[in-house]
C-alpha cells in the first residue's frame, strides 16, 4: 500500500509540473504569434475613416496658341519687286513687307484719272446749263452717268493697286520667308509667317462633369513642358458644345507673354482648381479594387471582415474619394486584400 501511494504522489507530481510546462509553452507561442492572437489570424493594415476638407485639382495638357496667327500671302499674280522685311523681324501693323510688280495698273490709273477730269468738267458745265434749263434732264443724266463710271474705273484700278502691297495686318513677329525678289508669285502662295504671341492663348479640354465648376475668368495655374516656373492664366473663352466622341469641352485662357518665352506650339501642364468639399471620406487608393460588379472596400467590423459596394469621386496620387458605400467611424482594410475572404480572421498590425 504504502508503493502505491508513493506511486500515485509521484504521478500527481508529474501530473502538475506538465500543466505547468505546456501553459508557458503554450504562453510563449501566443507572444510568438502576436500577443494572444488567434492562430491563423491574418494581420493587416486599417484606417479608420474621417472627414476632411478637400479643394479638388484636376490636372491636364493644353498647348500654347498665339493672340494672332496668319500666313501671308498675295491676292494678285505678279513679280515681286520688293521685300522690304527682315526675317524674325517685330513689325507693325500697317508696314509695307512684300510689293508686287504694278507698272500697268499705275498707267491704266493715270489714264482712268484723265478720263475722270475729262467727264467733272463735261458734268459742271451740263449742270450749268440744267438751271436755265438749256438742256434737258435726259441729257444732264447721260452726262453724270459718264462721270461716275469715270469714278467707278480709278476707285476699281486704286484697289486693284493696293492688291500689290502686302502689309501687316497687325502688331508681330515675322517668321522665315518663302520667296525671294523676281519671284513670280501667285494668289493663295505663302509668303511668310506673322504671328503675335503677347498676350498667348492656352487650349484644353476638361471632362463634361466639371462645366458646372468653371467659367470666364476662372484662374488656373500651368508650367511648360520642362520648366519649374509656374505661370498664371484666366479663363476667357468656353465651347459651348460637349464633344461626344470624348465627353469632353474646350476652353481657352489668356497669359501675359510679354518677353516671347511662351512659344506656340509647346505643351503646358495645367492644374485647374475645382470646387472645395468641407466634409469628404478619402482612403488609400490601394484599399479599393476593381470587380466585374463594381468597386468594393473591405471594412473591419465587430471583428469581422465585411465586403461593401462603393461609389468613387475624386482622386489623387494617394487617395480617392468615396461618395457611397462608406460613412465616418468605419475602419477600412488597406493591407492583405488580395487574401482576404468574408471567412478571414484578420487581426489589426496598424490602425491610422
């Protein structure tokens, strides 16, 4: 008897010391797996959602456009006799660039104005004679008809003259020329190039949602094409029309230039501040996916892990805007999304 209590002690003993070694081991492995988490438990990444205030900048090409561009040319055929520009000149308006050969027109002139004395004359004296009614009112007419025909020819030969003269239509630089003098040239025939770029036009396109945001004089801010400068420029002119093949319109704004550094032709990178937003829910771009039936966020819930349906708005680089689907206080998943299932036990590792 006395052999079987030492035997029943020994193993009571033995009993004790192995619950005590397989709770800590059992503690240990716990802290190893996270401090008491459940084995298995998937840890990620959360954010628990808050309003915010958000002024909406969208971003877009446009390119630069001169105030005034136009390509010379001639509306008459003939020999040049005279270029009176230099090319990449800045000229004026007015100023006499290209004259064509005119010799024949000065002569038919100078006969059409012997022509015209001739007929004043024969008219005063006729009119004279109508008074006292010397003559009749038939014969004064036939007399004044010749006059104005007189003054029909030399005002039609002095504009067919002014033809010869090709002169700036406005203030601006004159590019390379594409004739020389001798040169025959015809109607319809580039000359040169004149181009005024002070003030510069900007063009661009915005998508159809956002006509409600922007109007003349609205500011946007844009950079050229390699350059850390920014530059400032007003809306003054808007498309009245939506292009349907890219839902899209047109709008053009006005920039100071005036030492010639905004080139027409070059690109700019164009921000355009929309409407500001008081309360707006964003989340990391990467807590959102793309399904066949739409966007979904994963939430962590109770513990749980719930699928939501989402509708987005605006974005940027980071984050993107959630206009249903999501309120205040929820705590969305940013991290493991591509292991998650509504069957996953998921455990907080991070919680912005």
């Amino acid at each position: 008897m006395k052999i079987i209590k030492n035997i029943i002690i020994t193993a009571l003993i033995l009993a004790f010391i192995g619950a005590v070694l397989y709770k800590a081991i059992w503690s240990k492995s716990e802290q190893l797996m996270g401090g008491g988490v459940a084995r298995g438990a998937l840890p990620v990444n959360m954010q628990v959602v808050k309003p915010e205030k958000f002024t909406e900048i969208f971003q877009v090409m446009g390119s630069i456009e001169a105030n005034e561009s136009v390509v010379l040319t001639s509306e008459v055929s003939g020999l040049i006799t005279g270029i009176f520009f230099n090319e990449g000149e800045r000229v004026e308006k007015g100023k006499l660039l290209i004259k064509v050969y005119d010799d024949d027109l000065q002569a038919q002139l100078a006969k059409s104005k012997a022509n015209l004395k001739l007929a004043e004359g024969v008219e005063f004296r006729q009119r004279q004679l109508l008074e006292p009614e010397a003559i009749s009112r038939q014969e004064y007419d036939v007399v004044n008809a010749n006059l104005l025909a007189a003054q029909a020819d030399v005002a039609l030969l002095m504009s067919q003259i002014s033809k010869t003269e090709i002169k700036a239509p406005f203030d601006g630089t004159i590019g390379f020329r594409k004739v020389s003098p001798g040169e025959y040239i015809t109607p319809g025939v580039a000359i040169a190039s004149l181009v005024d770029d002070n003030p510069a036009k900007i063009q661009f396109a915005l998508p159809e949602k956002y006509a409600q945001w922007v109007g003349v004089n609205t500011s946007i801010k844009y950079r050229l094409e390699g350059q850390p400068l920014e530059r400032t420029a007003n809306v003054y002119a808007i498309a009245p029309d939506i292009d349907p093949a890219t839902r899209s319109f047109q709008l053009k704004a006005l920039s100071p230039n005036p030492n010639g550094a905004l080139k027409p032709g070059a690109f700019a990178r164009i921000e355009v501040l929309m409407q500001t937003k008081p309360n707006v829910i964003f989340i990391p771009t990467e807590a959102v996916l793309s399904e066949s039936s739409g966007e979904i966020v994963y939430l962590y819930k109770d513990r749980l892990v719930k699928r939501v349906n989402v509708e987005t708005g605006s974005r940027t680089n980071t984050h993107v805007e959630i206009m249903h689907g999501v309120v205040t206080g929820d705590t969305v998943i940013t991290t493991g999304l591509m292991q998650i299932t509504l069957s996953t036990t998921v455990t907080p590792d991070k919680i912005n």
